[in-house]
C-alpha cells in the first residue's frame, strides 16, 4: 500500500471488497466521451475484470478492442479509481466486457462513519421557511442520512427537523 500527494492511497484490486454486483462507472479516456454505469460479474486476480456492457438509450454500446477507460466506484466508506482497457466484448453467452486487470486501485476514504440502509418514509420539516415535505430515509450514519424527495428541500448546511410519517413523533 503506497500513500500519494492527493491523500489517496494504492491497493491491490483484490482489497477493495468489490463483489458481483458492485456498479461502476466508466469514462472513455476520448476527451469529451459520456461515462457509463455497469456493474461488475466477477474477476480473476491478476488477468481480467468482467461487468456488463455499457448502455445508452438502452441498446448496447460497442467498445473496440484496446479502448482506454477510468473506472470509478463507490464501496464502503472509500471511493477508488483505476485505469483499464477493453480486452473484448461478447454478446453470447450473456452479454460482458473484458477488462484488462488493474495493477493498483487508488482509494481515498470519504466517509468518516458506515451508512446503514434503512428505507423508512418520514417527514422533514424546517419551520423557518415553512417546509414540510414526505421523504424517505435511504441510510442513516453517525454524520447524517441519505435522504430522497420529489421536490429540492434547501442548501447544504441546512437544518430540518426529521419525524415519522405516520405519527410525526421526531427521530
């Protein structure tokens, strides 16, 4: 493991607990091409990774052969990026893209605590601008909570009071 001047570190692929599953994103090293998300099949230490073909618009796209990539994702309390080429695509017997396999994966820790899923409908209230509004609590940490809302609910830095929805008892 080797500390870098940006605070991110490099580990072996094997270490960054990414499992079947694990989405990712890919960005074409081509100036000015679109990121894609796919999600990673598998991978055999030391020779290649496997996830799903990108897609746009829903149709397959194409990656020739040699094609460079950044890959970036999200696991834990860390996020990691490493540099990949294309090895191959195939469409039988199930779509895939091979990948060559990183040597290192640079991570750097972004969250100081884990975030434990939860799903709950609540409400959220700031009674200084007079918002109320039905949210679900994705995850929950020591730090704070992962919150979607149909509508924008303010800034960061912004306080709000967090009930229950069925009997607005505060959390």
């Amino acid at each position: 493991i080797k500390q870098k001047q940006d605070r991110s570190t490099e580990i072996p692929f094997a270490k960054t607990k990414a499992q079947s599953g694990t989405v990712m994103q890919i960005q074409p090293k081509t100036p000015g091409s679109p990121s894609y998300t796919v999600r990673l099949i598998g991978y055999v230490p030391d020779e290649m990774l496997v996830v799903t073909p990108p897609s746009a618009t829903g149709e397959y796209v194409m990656i020739r052969e040699l094609d460079g990539f950044t890959v970036r994702f999200f696991t834990g309390q860390s996020a990691y990026v490493f540099d990949t080429s294309a090895v191959k695509q195939t469409q039988v017997p199930y779509p895939m893209l091979f990948l060559t396999y990183p040597k290192h994966v640079r991570f750097q820790k972004v969250r100081g605590f884990p975030r434990l899923p939860l799903g709950v409908i609540a409400v959220v209230q700031d009674e200084s601008r007079g918002l109320v509004a039905s949210v679900k609590i994705m995850d929950l940490s020591g730090s704070g909570a992962g919150l979607v809302s149909r509508n924008a609910l303010g800034n960061v830095g912004d306080h709000f009071q967090i009930g229950r929805a069925s009997c607005r008892e505060r959390v």
